[in-house]
C-alpha cells in the first residue's frame, strides 16, 4: 500500500458473536466466564496485550478486598466516606454484596490466596497472594485458563478502534484492528462490554502499562455513553505531605509520582448496563463506584465483582438483541466512510503528538492544578484532540496508533475540563486555588456527553448518602487506609 493511500481502501472482514467483550484482563475475562456460564451464549474476547498478561492486571499487587457478611455495612460506608461522599450508593452495595462470592470464585478457578495480615488492613477485610506468588501474573493467568475452559474465544493482538451503533438499535459491532493478519474486521454483535482498563497510560508519568490510554472512554462517549467524574484521578505523589504539595502548587510538579488509577468513568447501574442499548462495561473503565478516592485492595474487587455481573446481564438479555444483517451493515458502511473521510497524512507526526498530550496532562492537570493550569492544558490538549482527529492511515499499524492517540487526548481532555468544574480539594483531587473541601458546591458528580459532535461538561448534584455523619471528608495521596472506628 503506497502511503497516500488509505486504510478503508482495502476490504474489510467480517465476523459475528452473541457477546463481544473489549479487553482482555480481570474484568473483562471475568466477564467472559460469566457470560458463558449463565447463557452458553458464543462469546469473544478482544485483547490488544496478550489476554491475562496485558493491563494494569498485570502490575497488579494482587491485594484484593474481602469482606464477611458481618462486614458488609460498615465496609459500604467506608468507601462512601472515603470517595468525599461522591460514590454512588447503588453501586457499592452491589460491590460489597458480591466481594466474597467473586473471590471464592477466583479460588475455584484455582487462585491460591489466604487472609491478608491484620497489620495491613484490619483483619477480615482483604486477601491477598499467598506469599512468595508471582502476582497480577498469576491472577490474570487463573482468570484466562478458566475463559479457555469455558470455550470463550479469546482473540489477540486486537485493537479495537470504535463501536458500531445504529440510532434505534443502540450498539451494532464494533471495528478493530487484527494486528498479527494486518486487516481491519468488524465484529457484528449485539451485546458488547467495555473491559479496556482505565487512562493512566495518558499521562507522561505513571505506573502502568503504555497502552492504558483511556480507549474504552472514547469507545463509550463515540457511542453515546456518559462519563461520570474524569477528573478524579489516584495519582502516586512525593512524600512530602499533602499541605506542603498544596502550597507549592502545580509548580512543584516534576519527575516523581505518576498516575496510577481512573476513579471516573463510564457510567453504569448496578447491573453494569452503560444507558447504551446492548452497551455494557466493568472494571476500572467503569467510574461511579468509589467517588474521590478509594481503599487499597477495592480494583481488583471491582473487576471481579462487575466482570461477574456484566458476563451475566450480557447473558440473560443478550437473546433478544439479535442484530439484523442491513442494520449492521448500515453502521458498518457510516463508520468506515467517517474514519476514511477524516483523512490528513501531514502535520505533526503521531510520536511527538503523543508527547505533546502526555506531557501537558502531567505537568498541567496532574496530581495538583489549578484554574490556570487548568486552562492552558485544556487549550493544549483541545488542539492535539483535534490535530488526532483529522488523521489518516495508510495502514492498520498506523490507524490502531492514531485510535490511540485519539484516546489519549479525549481522555486527558475530558479529566481537565472536568477539573475546571470542581472548584475544590477533596480525596485525590487536589486543587492549590482550593485546597479544602466545599461541603456544599461540591457534592455533584461531572457528567461528560457527547452533543451535536461536541463534547459537553455538566455537574449532576448528588444528595448526601450518609447526612449527619460527623467525620471529616479525607484528602489525602494514593489508596486511603481503612479506618472502621472513624465510623463506627
Ligand atoms: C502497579 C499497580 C499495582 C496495583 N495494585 C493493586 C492491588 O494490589 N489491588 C487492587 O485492588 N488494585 C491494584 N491496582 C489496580 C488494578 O490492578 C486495576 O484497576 C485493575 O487491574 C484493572 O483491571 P481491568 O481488567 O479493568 O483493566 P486492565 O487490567 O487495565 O486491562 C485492560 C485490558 O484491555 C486491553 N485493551 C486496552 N485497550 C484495548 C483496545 N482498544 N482493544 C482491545 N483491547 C484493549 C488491554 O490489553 C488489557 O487486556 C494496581 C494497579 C497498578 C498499575
């Protein structure tokens, strides 16, 4: 192919599935066990890296959250005051409900894990590893060994690169990049879940794998999905106090921290359905759960717990989505010609683009920020997503690289211009212009659309789940610590 050519200038292969899920970790292959063991449905797994071995899964410590049936109440109200209040309520209670049945499954699965020290977290409340374990390794290769028992077809290296929706049918298929055949197929289903990890990988500075880049954010907001809270974002920072990093400012920013964890996300009820006809979505690309910051321990207990459910909901309702030919076809035809039409093969190239978005979030709407911070990385970061927009490829190497590219700018994009609209310091999210929580104006979730092609902010107010609670809501770096007696 010469290189004015383009890539939807080439045929594009078709496939067919019951159920699609997009990502091939915790929670996406926990969903797939779900699915096939609820409904026998005909399931497929995408995975860019390889299936049990790709994601933030893989870096994992493996501590996850436990919690007995005599635990349950005081562990929902822990996470609602640990995320500032800002959680949503249905879906904790969904999470702490399915705790122990999702690790007793992943110990079926053949998972070995015993009780965490109680000097770590008080006891009762987190398993981890047995000692001496390779860890996320193992956890994600226990999960995919037992999708492989189940007879889900696990795919990769896959790239997806955007969803197929059709007005009155909701999700269609989806479009991705088989990156060993070096072709572009689509996948026709009617039940697809979201399973692509969280946006970390967006910012010059963080912990996890390169390709955790936010692409199940833009999957969902092309799609018609909302996002809930992209602005608040676990960082690692210095050890040098909250206060000190406050009163220094974004200036202080430098070559130490980095992002570790998307508290937002797609937004999803308890069932995990997205508000997308056939949409759903699990795990930590998933926000709504944890508000402003969370416990150690509660991702992986997320991914497990909303991977179950998402397999499942996919299973029972996923019969009477059947996808008619001319329909999928329609989507299918609309989608290619917008990508192809987007078509610009000059400019700036892919590689410093993506230094250019990497570099601004971190140093502009990093661990600490403010409003003219805030302003410069939205001015930044406006004009990457648009220079990613009008990118053409002249191959599949170079169309999976520019649907990255168009992640990582939606994705630190939407996390800045949501930082805008919260004007206040609280759990994870640290503002300098202001470093105290505002009891009042900040109770609202940030909901992030796309309307008329634009992508548009709005704040949601959220009544106080736990009103006449005197403990004070936490500020405070990386995962807070359990604390039962604060509440008790
Ligand atoms: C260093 C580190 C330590 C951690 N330790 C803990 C801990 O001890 N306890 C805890 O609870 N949490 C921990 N976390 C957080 C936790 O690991 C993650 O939140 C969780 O693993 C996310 O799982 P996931 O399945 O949602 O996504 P991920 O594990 O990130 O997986 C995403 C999957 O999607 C695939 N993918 C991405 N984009 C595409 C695409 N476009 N097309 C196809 N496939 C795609 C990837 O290849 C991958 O397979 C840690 C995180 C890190 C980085």
């Amino acid at each position: 192919m010469s290189a004015a050519e383009n890539v939807f200038d080439q045929p594009i292969r078709r496939e067919k599935t019951d159920v699609l899920i997009i990502g091939g970790a915790l929670a996406g292959l926990s969903a797939a066990v779900a699915a096939r063991r609820h409904g026998g449905a005909d399931v497929t797994v995408l995975s860019e890296g390889e299936p049990g071995r790709s994601g933030a899964t893989l870096y994992a410590n493996a501590y996850i959250t436990s919690c007995p049936p005599d635990k349950q109440d005081v562990l929902y109200r822990q996470i609602l005051w640990t995320g500032g209040f800002l959680a949503e309520p249905a879906l904790v209670e969904r999470l702490v409900q399915g705790i122990e049945a999702g690790n007793r499954q992943l110990m079926d699965w053949g998972l070995p894990m015993q009780k965490a020290e109680a000097t770590r977290m008080p006891s009762g409340m987190q398993m981890e590893l047995a000692p001496g374990q390779p860890k996320g390794y193992l956890l994600g290769q226990t999960v995919a060994a037992e999708a492989r028992r189940q007879g889900v077809s696990v795919r990769s290296p896959y790239t997806a690169i955007t969803l197929l929706t059709d007005r009155g049918h909701g999700v269609v298929g989806a479009l991705a990049v088989d990156m060993q055949a070096g072709e572009v197929t689509a996948f026709e289903s009617g039940q697809i879940i979201l399973a692509a990890g969280g946006g970390a990988g967006a910012f010059a500075r963080s912990d996890n794998p390169p390709g955790t880049v936010g692409d199940g954010y833009r999957l969902a907001l092309e799609a018609g999905a909302e996002l809930t809270d992209m602005e608040l974002i676990n960082f690692n920072v210095p050890p040098v106090g909250v206060h000190n990093i406050l009163d220094r400012g974004p200036g202080m920013i430098a070559d130490s921290g980095g992002a570790h964890y998307f508290l937002g996300g797609i937004g999803i009820d308890a069932a995990a359905h997205t508000g997308v006809p056939g949409l759903l979505a699990a795990g930590e690309v998933t926000g709504g759960l944890f508000g402003a910051a969370r416990l150690g321990g509660s991702a992986l207990a997320e991914c497990l717990v909303f991977g179950l459910q998402a397999g499942e909901t996919a299973a029972a309702e996923g019969k009477g989505r059947h996808v008619p030919g001319p329909i999928f076809e329609k989507a299918l035809a609309e989608t290619a010609a917008r990508w192809k039409e987007d078509g610009d093969h000059g400019g700036q190239t892919l590689d410093s683009l993506k230094r250019d978005i990497q570099t601004v979030a971190w140093t502009k709407s990093g661990y600490v920020k403010n409003e003219q911070t805030l302003r410069e990385a939205v001015a930044v970061l406006t004009q990457c997503s648009a220079a990613a927009e009008r990118r053409a490829s002249s191959s599949v190497a170079e169309l999976a690289a520019t649907a990255k590219l168009r992640s990582m700018a939606v994705t630190t994009l939407t996390a800045a211009r949501a930082a805008l609209l919260r004007c206040e310091s609280r759990g994870n999210f640290w503002r300098s212009d202001y470093p105290q929580p505002d009891l009042v104006q900040g109770l609202f979730n940030s909901i992030a659309r796309i309307k008329d092609g634009e992508l548009v902010l709005e704040k949601r107010r959220r009544a106080h789940p736990m009103p006449g609670r005197s403990a004070p809501i936490r500020i405070g770096p990386g995962c807070l610590r359990y604390n039962f007696s604060a509440l008790e």
